[in-house]
C-alpha cells in the first residue's frame, strides 16, 4: 500500500465521520413539528400519534421557562431519585406530556414561548400566536383543543381565549374543550409584589407569609439541584419588567379580558403549609403559616374556576430547606402524580366528545374585507366608514357612508360565494343633490335578486313591491291637482285616466308662463300623487308605459341663452322605488308627495 | 509511511502531557467545598464563600450573653414573630463553617456548629436577608 493511498483513506474516513457526527447533531436537534407549527412554537410530543379526529392537548408553560419545563420526571427530588436508582438522569423519559401522548385518540403539544420572555402575555408571541396555535389545532384534528397552563402560561390562555379564531366571527374560546390551570397566579404574586417592593418595607409590613418567603428566599441562595428548572431559578425571572405584571393585582392582570363563562376552566393550586425551624431556639416558632406553591398564593392560585366544581389544592408541610424540594412548589407541582392523574382523567373524559364545527366554506366577510369591497365598487375615490352590517347564507350588507357621523348613508348589497364579494346593489334615500346615476334606492331591482327577508328587512325595502290599491286613476282628480299647483296641462282628465299605470306622468306648465319653459311632469301612482319634477326651462316627459317614463332636459352651458341650450340633452329614467319615485339620474329638481286623489 | 505516522502519534501524545502540565491545578486537593463540617449531611449547594464580616459578627450575637442581642440578629419580624424569651441559653458557641456563605439577590446562608452548653453540638444552616441597617437573620435550621 502506498503512502499515498493511505492519506487518501485517512481522508475518507475523518469526512466520513465528520458526515456521520454532523447528521446526528441535526437529526437530535430537530423538532417534532406538527401541522401547526410556526417557527417551531407548536411542537407534537411523542409518541405522534395520527393527529386527524384526535383531542389535542396543549401545554403551556409560563414565566422564564420553555416547553423543556414538561420534560421533569414526575416527583419529587428528580435527580436524587435518578441517582440512587443508579440511572443517568434522562430529561423526558416519562415526561407528563408523553403520558398524555400515550393515551388513545390523544395527540399532546408543547407551545413554546421562550423566545419572547421576558415579556407579557400581550405580547404577540405570546398570547397572540396561542391563540394562532389553539385555532390551527383545532381546525387540524377537528377537535376542540384541552389546554394545560402552568403558571403564566395560564395567563396566556386567558387572553388568548378571547381573540378571534382568524376565520369567523367566533372566539378562540370556542376552540377550547377545557382550560387547567397549574399554579396560574390568576389576581398575582405577593412573592413578585414583595420582591419588587424591596426587602425594608418588608419589615414594615410583618406579614407572616412575607416573613417565611424571607426565610425560603434565604434558602435559595448558592441553591444547586442537578435540574436547571428549581424554584429558586424561577425566583430570579420574577424581578423581571415580565414579573411587574405579575405584582399582586397588577393593573396589566387587571387589563386582560376575562375568561368567557362558557368556558369551563378548572384551577390546580399548591399550598405549602410551612412552620418555621424552631432549630436550636429555646422558644417556639411561630405558628404554621400557609405560602401557597411559593411563588403563588393560595387565593391566587384559586381565584377562578368555572364549571369545573372547586379548585384543586395540593397540601404538602415540607421542613426547612426542603421546601425548596416539596411537590407543591410551583415548578414542581405541575408534574406532581396527583396532579398529572386529574389532568389524564380529565382527558380521558372529554377525548372525542367535543368536535368543532367545520369552517364555513363560505364564511361571512370581516369588517375590512366589507370596506375593501364597498371601495372597489365605488367609481370614484372616497372616504368608507361603516356602520352596521349584516351577513347572510349567500348575502352580506353594510351600511355605511363617507363621513363618520354622517346622516346620509348608503347600504351596499353583496352576493358572496366561497367567501367572495360581489356587489348586488346600492342602496341610498333619493335625495334632491344627488346627481350619481347609479345610487338610485332601487328596491325593486334587489328584490328582483329574491334575497333573504331579512336582509330585506334590514335595507328597509319592502319585501314586496307596493301595489297601489288601485291602478287606476281619477284623472279629473288628478287634473285638479295639476290646477291647484298653478300649472295647465293640454291632457284631458279622460286621457289620464286611459293612460296605462299604475305610474303616470303628466306635463304641465305655469299658469302665466310667457315663453313655455316653466314646466313641471306631475308623478301618479295609482291614485296617488307621488312627485313633482320641475325645470328651469324645457323639461319634456318625452315617453311612458306605465311603469317608467322618460323625461329630457336640455343641458345649458354657462353661456348659452334661456333660449339656446348648447350642451347637449339629458335623458332621465323615472321608475316606481317600492315607496318612492326613483329617477336614473336623479332629476336635478323633484319634489316628493304623497297625496290620495 | 510508517516512520510518519509513529513520529506524529508521538508527537500528539507529547502535546497533550505539556498541555496537561501546564494548564492543571497546582493547588492541593480540597475538601467538598460546601463548607459542611466533616460527617455533615451533604446540602445541595454550590461551593460557597468566606462570609462577610458584619453577617459573622449577626451570626455571633446569637450566642451573646445577652439576650436582646441576641434578638437584635433577627430581622425584626421574625424577633416579632417568635415567643418571647431569650432564644439561646448563655455560654452557647456557634462556629461558622468556612467558605458556606452564598448569597444571591439581598439573601443569603451559611452554616455553622452550634453547641449549647453540655449538649451535643448541632449543624445548623443560617438564613440571612440584607436590611438597610446589614445582614439579620431569617432563620435557623438544625441539619439531621
């Protein structure tokens, strides 16, 4: 063998191996993403089950922790356990959530936050992207998703919960089968509170629950369990900006949105009943105090329950130091056996009971896709402020207008399929000034689309075109009326009354009028007189058939003489509006009526 | 081939017994650096540190032969908490364990042997919170 052939081999070998050390790094760093995944916030834990038709169970873990603070065995003193035992210590071998994984029909999540701390649960990573991740959930195994919140991440959920599900005008709460909360401090933390506030006013108060934290605190110092996660470290998060909000009763918990009453959410607690060493005194110690899980007080802790019967509260008296250690402290409580056996029983309760109900495939429009639509309707540029709106199976309708407080609103129509917008119509009072030919109330034409009587009903269009309760007209009547406003006409009260209704449209022209060109078309409907159109100068009713006429006008420009209109004619369509006279484009000068002859 | 390869073998060990040599630890083997007194049963602690002067002297007044110094070492709701009466008898000795004290975030510990009069001596483990007016004492615990 040649000294050259064996260099090429060593080389072969150290790249082979460095191959092999690579690829094994990558595959033990890669996390177990599932169909919700964002940045590697929602991870499936093994084993990973089928998630279609499965319940998802959701840990959240809380203030300075990530979705690793699952892995502790359960017990107490992890590591000592491990090592008498003679095993290496194995983060996640019988972690809670792989219990949970376990179980049949169940998929188990970690959210995981770790990036955004130190900050608040409004933070859009926090409680924002949990809602994201409960909604995806839910939609990915078409069950409603059981939340378990240890700590903050209880608090989390609750602002969460009350964020839209991003596809319909539901909640994320309705998402959720159950919320558990695992030493949530639900009104805050007299520990964070006393922290924050600083040892000396300590003194003042005298508290005996401040006096024993004085005393666990002590025990903290130089403190090292194999474990990273003790409650000492977590002692050290809770000086944070994240742990002001945490203070007792803080204004930021005071701010969150309550929980939903529909939603059943049921609280888990520690209380650590602690006497103070008597140690070598000669006088006794004060008398057993209760300090919660440490970090959370009891009436914290318990503070909110719903539908779910009485708080759970784990008791432990720990001695001395060994509160650092008791299962009721507040890292440790949440893999506590007891604690993981209600949550499991409460799975298997509700596993496969409570489905949700598919997306819509044609889901109603948000408010902005209703004002993107309004705008791309409109022919020119303007301001959209809406009003009130309304969705219906197929139909969507907005009231809204191009001033905020405006009294002159239009209702735009919507057919909508598979989500998308097309406009029905466009609804707006006939107004004198508006000279838009295509905002005409047209109730007819809406109804002529048979749209559901609701949203008939909340257009205000009839829901069925106004009939008079006669076609026919008196025509003398009608020809006393024409007379009573000052005007003469050539048609006869006979020729009226033959005219083919039930709209009719009469000319007329002032009573004195030297050159003509002060008419009026006088508007019938049925045996009503319903409007009074008028012009400054040769207005003609130029054509009828009972159900709309024609009415010209002569266009003036700025210099043209009364005699000589040079702008050209315009042509307006008069039609019956279900309780009004519309015209296509609106007549310049109208008055409405509303008469019997 | 086989010349090279002996020689950088050879070599590789040479580096690694300089290295060794010159980066070790001179000084001399210590014992576990928790500051437990021989026998004492093991804490979970870190290795600790001398204790400040003031939190020594604190610790001291718990053995003063007078009792409201003794109660002056407390924080003073924990001398308001406890029954009254003079916490230890006169004559006690307390020894401070060498390099027990940790401190973290206005606390600390340490640990000591206190012994009363003739009555056998205990390990105890001292809790201490920072005050304006210096360290006092939270608490006392006998170690079994």
């Amino acid at each position: 063998m040649t000294g050259h052939s064996i260099r090429k081999r060593i080389v072969a070998l150290c790249f082979t191996l460095l191959t092999l050390l690579g690829l094994t790094t990558v595959l033990s760093g890669t996390a177990a993403a599932g169909p919700c995944s964002t940045g590697g916030k929602v991870v499936q834990v093994e084993p990973r089950g089928p998630v279609a038709n499965s319940t998802p169970v959701l840990f959240v873990h809380g203030i300075n922790a990530g979705a690793d603070t699952w892995n502790q065995p359960e017990g107490v003193y992890p590591a000592d356990k491990a090592q008498k035992a003679g095993e290496a210590y194995r983060p996640g071998k019988g972690s809670f959530p792989a219990r949970v994984a376990h179980l049949a029909r169940v998929t188990a999540w970690t959210y995981d936050y770790y990036a955004a701390q130190p900050e608040w649960v409004t933070d859009r990573r926090i409680g924002p992207a949990l809602a994201d991740a409960i909604n995806c959930l839910a939609r990915a195994t078409g069950h409603k998703v059981v939340v378990v919140g240890h700590s903050m991440g209880g608090l989390a959920t609750q602002y969460a919960a009350s964020r839209s599900d991003g596809r319909s005008d539901s909640k994320t709460w309705q998402n959720i089968a159950e919320v558990i909360t695992i030493g949530t401090p639900t009104v805050g933390s007299q520990l964070i509170t006393a922290l924050q506030t600083g040892t000396d006013l300590l003194s003042i108060s005298r508290h005996p629950v401040l006096m024993t934290l004085d005393a666990v605190l002590s025990f903290c110092a130089g403190y090292d369990l194999t474990h990273e996660d003790d409650i000492c470290n977590a002692f050290t998060a809770l000086r944070s900006p994240q742990g002001r909000a945490l203070r007792y009763r803080s204004a930021e918990i005071g701010k969150l949105p309550p929980w939903p009453k529909e939603l059943p959410v049921r609280a888990i607690a520690g209380d650590i009943r602690f006497t103070l060493p008597r140690g070598p005194f000669d006088v006794a110690p004060p008398p057993e105090v209760g300090i919660g899980d440490i970090a959370v007080t009891l009436d914290s802790a318990t503070a909110y329950a719903n539908m779910t019967g009485k708080p759970q509260v784990l008791t432990c008296r720990p001695s001395g130091w060994k509160v650092l250690e008791s299962g009721c402290n507040h890292v440790y409580i949440k893999t506590d056996p007891v604690v993981m056996e209600t949550v499991i029983k409460q799975i298997e309760r509700i596993r496969g009971t409570q489905p949700v109900k598919p997306v819509p495939t044609n889901p109603c429009p948000t408010r902005a896709e209703l004002k993107t639509a309004v705008t791309r309707t409109l022919q020119a540029p303007s301001e959209v402020h809406l009003g009130d709106s309304k969705c219906y199976p197929g139909w969507s309708a907005v009231i809204w207008g191009d001033t905020p407080a405006t009294d002159s609103v239009i209702t735009t129509v919507f057919t909508r399929t598979a989500g998308r917008l097309k406009l029905a119509t466009h609804l707006v009072p006939v107004m004198e000034d508006d000279h838009d030919p295509d905002w005409v109330r047209d109730c007819g034409r809406l109804r002529g689309m048979k749209p559901p009587a609701r949203l008939l009903e909340f257009t205000g269009c009839p829901a069925t075109a106004q009939q008079p309760t006669t076609t026919t007209i008196d025509g003398a009547a009608a020809l006393g009326l024409i007379q009573r406003h000052n005007f003469s006409t050539t048609v006869t009260a006979q020729e009226i009354t033959r005219m083919t209704g039930p709209l009719r449209a009469v000319q007329a022209a002032c009573v004195g009028s030297a050159n003509g060109n002060c008419v009026s078309v006088f508007f019938f409907y049925g045996n009503r007189y319903v409007g009074q159109a008028t012009g400054s100068g040769q207005l003609r009713l130029a054509s009828q058939n009972g159900t709309e006429a024609v009415l010209t006008r002569p266009i003036f420009k700025d210099t043209d003489p009364t005699c000589c209109p040079s702008g050209g004619t315009e042509t307006h369509r008069v039609r019956w509006g279900g309780s009004a006279v519309v015209a296509s484009p609106s007549l310049p000068y109208f008055e409405p009526a509303d008469e019997p002859l | 081939m086989r010349k090279t390869l002996l020689f950088l073998g050879l070599t590789l060990v040479a580096a690694f017994g300089i290295g060794y040599l010159a980066l070790r630890d001179d000084q001399p083997p210590r014992p576990p650096d928790n500051g437990k007194p021989p026998g004492a049963p093991s804490l979970p602690y870190k290795s600790g540190g001398p204790l400040p002067a003031q939190a020594a002297d604190i610790a001291q007044d718990l053995a003063s032969s007078d009792a409201a110094t003794q109660r002056a070492a407390l924080t003073p709701e924990l001398d308001h908490a406890l029954e009254a009466g003079r916490l230890l008898p006169e004559g006690t000795r307390i020894d401070l364990s060498e390099d027990s004290w940790h401190e973290a975030n206005g606390y600390a510990n340490a640990q000591a042997t206190l012994t009363k009069p003739g009555k056998p001596a205990q390990h105890v483990l001292m809790g201490f919170a920072k005050r304006s007016t210096g360290w006092r004492i939270t608490v006392v615990e006998v170690l079994k």
